[in-house]
C-alpha cells in the first residue's frame, strides 16, 4: 500500500513538473504532461528491476554481516548518538512489512 502511494506521489510531482516545465517553455501539450510521468515510472521500475536482479547474482558471500563494511564503527555511534537517532528512529516507517519481510522482529540474521 505504501508503494502504490510513493509511485502515485512521485507520479503526481512529474506530471506537476512536467506541466510546469510545458508553461515555462511555452509550448504545453496534455500528451507531453500525460506521457512525461508515465514514463519516468516505467524507466524508474526497470532501474529497480535491473538492480534487483544484479543483485540476485552476486554471491552470497558478499552480504556477510560480519565484514569490516557491516559492522557499525565507534565514529558512527557518535554520530547516531548526536543527532538522537533513538528519540525518531521508530517514527520512520518500515516498508519491509509490506513486501512480506518485516524486520520489527527478526528472528535470525540469516
């Protein structure tokens, strides 16, 4: 549900864009403020597809939460501590719910 409600956002600022953009130049066309949006939203979902099948591909080796690159450093901590990412942090809504994966409670790192 908050998928569909982002894409139709995002395609609302397009078509706002893209009227607005059409007015600036003079040269407004319902086609062109119609078909603008709808195709950022197709070349937006193929990015997104593409990406996730590259990231399919790689090894699983490479996502060890282990390495040096997961594991959070003691200058991060202070930087989480300063801007008091505890006081917010469960204000941020979590989309994984909503692919079938939430991580409100995880059960293993696996």
């Amino acid at each position: 549900m908050l998928y569909a409600l982002i894409i139709l956002l995002t395609m609302g600022l397009d078509f706002g864009l893209s009227i607005s953009l059409a007015l600036v130049k003079n040269t407004f066309s319902l086609d062109f403020a119609i078909l603008c949006p709808l195709l950022s939203l197709m070349f937006e979902l193929v990015l997104i597809g593409l990406l996730d099948i590259i990231l399919h591909l790689l090894p699983k080796r490479l996502y060890n939460y282990e390495k040096r690159f997961f594991v959070t450093s003691k200058k991060e901590i202070a930087l989480y501590n300063k801007i008091g990412v505890k006081k917010w942090k469960s204000l941020v809504p979590e989309l994984g719910a909503s692919g079938g994966f939430s991580k409100r409670n995880l059960q293993s790192v696996d």
